[in-house]
C-alpha cells in the first residue's frame, strides 16, 4: 500500500523538568522579565515558529539566567510546516514540493509531504494528520480549493484553530486564508499577444476540469482577450491535464480551425504536439503549440516548446515566508491576496500562422 505521508521528524516533546533540588522558572516569570507574553515565551521554549530572532534570543537568554533551557522541540528541530501536493509524478508539483522544502530548510524549518488527496474527505484526513503531528503551519499546492463552490469547512477547522493557512494558485472569496497565485490574466495575454503578432487569427484553447479556478480563469481571459478577434469565438477543449487529453483536444481544435494552440500545461503541449502530427501535420509550420508551467524538459521536446514559465520559487519562497509569519499574535491568520507575474518563454514550438499574414492589429 502507498503511503502518503512522507517525513523525518526528530521527537518533539515539550516537558521541563526541574533540576534536582531547584525550582523551575514559570513562564510569566520569564515573560515578565524579557517583557514579552507568556504565549511568545512557550513558542520559543518549545521551538515554535512566528518569533522574530531577536526576541527568541532574549527570551533564551532570561530562560537561562532564571534557570529554565529550552525543550527539546527547540533544540532538536525547527518549525515543521504540513505540505499538500496533488502528486510527485507531475513535474511542476515535484518542483512545488522541490522548492518549498528547500526554502523550508533555508529557515531552519522542516516539511511534513503529503499527497494524493484525491477527495475532500482524503483532503481533510491529511489536514487533521498534519495537526496530529504538530505542524506549526500548513501549505496546500492546487488543492480541493481550486473547486469552483467547494466545501470549505475542512479548511475552516484549520484557521479556527490557529494554524496559518497557505493555499497557492487558487482562490476561494469565502475563506479567510492566504492565497498566492500565478497572475493567469499576465500568463494567457502574454501567449495571446505573441501568437497574434506571429499572424494567428485561429487561436484554440486546451485545458482541463472547466470547474477549477485556474481553468476559469484561464478561460475567463481568453474569452475576454479574443472576443474582438472576429464574428466566430475561438474555440475551446475541455479535457484533462494529461498526455492523452492533450492529443485528444489538438485533434478537436485543430479539426475546428484552429493554427495555433495555447495548452493548460506542458504536459498537455506535449501531447498536443503528437495530436497535431497524428493529422499529417507539422509543429510549427502548420499549428503552433504553446504550453504553460516551463518544466525541466519544455526545452527537450521536438520541437522544444513556447511556454509560461509559473514562478515557482517566488511563489514558494512567499508561501514559506507566509506560513512562518503567523504565530500568537495572530492566532487567526489575515486573508491575504498575492498574485505573480510569470514569464513568456519562446523556444521553437511556435512560429507564423500559415499564411504568413499578421492581418491583425492588437
């Protein structure tokens, strides 16, 4: 059987014990002393994160004038920090967990891996694991919260309780959370002004599950962009985000008119490469192909493909920085709001529309 949870976590107990013959300090005695709250004084006795340095140190420093060291959650480890992916076999999510683990270490914290929540309940049951192991904060990658009008609640049970809460790309107006985006409305005008300057009028987008929130937006964009682009709407493929749906949506858009083609991500353009081939056709003097996340092979395929590199690391780094920020000042997190710019890459996947005419004005 798989197992889901992936970690190495070092014991983190949290009791004091009095030397022979000597009293231990209490907390309010230190608290009083270093001039800060009893809550930030067991945060730093226990090594919990959302205490800036200095303060931690202070704190241990009267700690030890009165008597009192730290736990042994504080000298054994740092913060420990839940992480949901969907999967490790989709090179941009292993590149998600790649990055927030490093950025996680560069902190001095470590990453609690799971995966594979294929349902709200498996989603919630991760949740309450990571509470269960004592994570100090939890980030969930394209989770549950992508669902356009999905339930909320298990989330809830999270920020009620204190936990900083970190959901990236996806957005729900509902939750008090916070939510770090790529910036699709950049991503998709960015794509759309590149193939319209290479002449395309014809333009087909390939995406999957039409109720997730990077598909409405994706959509909602492109809808917006090419409603001017003349009487007939550019037409639109409802797959999956695979190998297979991408192949299938090629062949429907390219059936459709369509010489150009803007993927939902570059394992659907990889699979789109072969569908516009498998029509006796050729990529890209006959259909341009574009895809979206950049990963390590993007460069690799034949031939290699345009894409949207999605800021991965700048997005981690925010997410880690977030999720480190709460603490018991802010025992329920602020909803915040962060979107990133990712960047067009052009590599040979994309060329002139057929006719050679850029009969269009942006």
């Amino acid at each position: 059987m798989r197992k889901n949870l992936q970690v190495s976590i070092r014991p983190r107990a949290m009791t004091l014990e009095a030397r022979e013959g000597e009293a231990v300090a209490r907390l309010i005695d230190i608290a009083r002393a270093a001039g800060v709250s009893e809550a930030t004084v067991s945060r730093v006795l226990n090594g919990k994160a959302g205490v800036n340095e200095a303060t931690r140190q202070a704190v241990l420093e009267v700690a030890r004038r009165l008597g009192r060291g730290p736990g042994p959650g504080a000298l054994d480890s740092g913060p420990l920090v839940g992480v949901l992916v969907p999967d490790l076999d989709n090179q941009v999510f292993a590149a998600w967990a790649e990055r927030i683990e490093a950025e996680l270490f560069g902190r001095g914290a470590s990453a609690l891996v799971a995966m594979r929540a294929r349902t709200v309940e498996r989603e919630r049951e991760f949740l309450q694991r990571f509470l269960h192991c004592g994570v100090d904060a939890i980030i969930v990658v394209s989770g549950h919260h992508a669902q356009h009008r999905g339930p909320v609640d298990h989330y809830r049970e999270i920020t009620d309780g204190g936990t900083p809460l970190v959901l990236v790309n996806g957005v729900r107006e509902e939750l008090d959370a916070a939510f770090l985006s790529t910036d699709e409305e950049h991503a998709v005008r960015s794509v759309l002004t590149h193939l319209q300057e290479l002449g395309h009028q014809h333009v087909g987008l390939a995406v999957g599950d039409e109720h997730t929130w990077p598909v409405r937006e994706k959509l909602r964009v492109f809808e917006a962009v090419t409603a001017d682009w003349g009487e007939r709407s550019q037409p639109v493929s409802f797959t999956d985000f695979s190998y297979a749906g991408g192949y299938e949506a090629a062949r429907d858009l390219v059936a459709r008119g369509a010489t150009a083609i803007l993927c939902g991500s570059d394992v659907m353009a990889a699979g789109a490469l072969e569908g516009v081939r498998s029509q006796g056709l050729s990529v890209p003097r006959d259909v341009s192909v574009a895809g979206y996340d950049d990963v390590f092979w993007a460069a690799l395929t034949n031939p290699p493909l345009t894409t949207v590199r999605q800021a991965v690391g700048s997005i981690a780094r925010a997410a880690v920085r977030t999720a480190l920020g709460g603490g018991e000042e802010s025992r329920r997190p602020a909803r915040t709001e962060v979107v990133v710019r990712p960047q067009l890459i052009v590599r040979g996947s994309t060329a002139a529309a057929p006719d050679g005419a850029a009969s269009m004005v942006w």
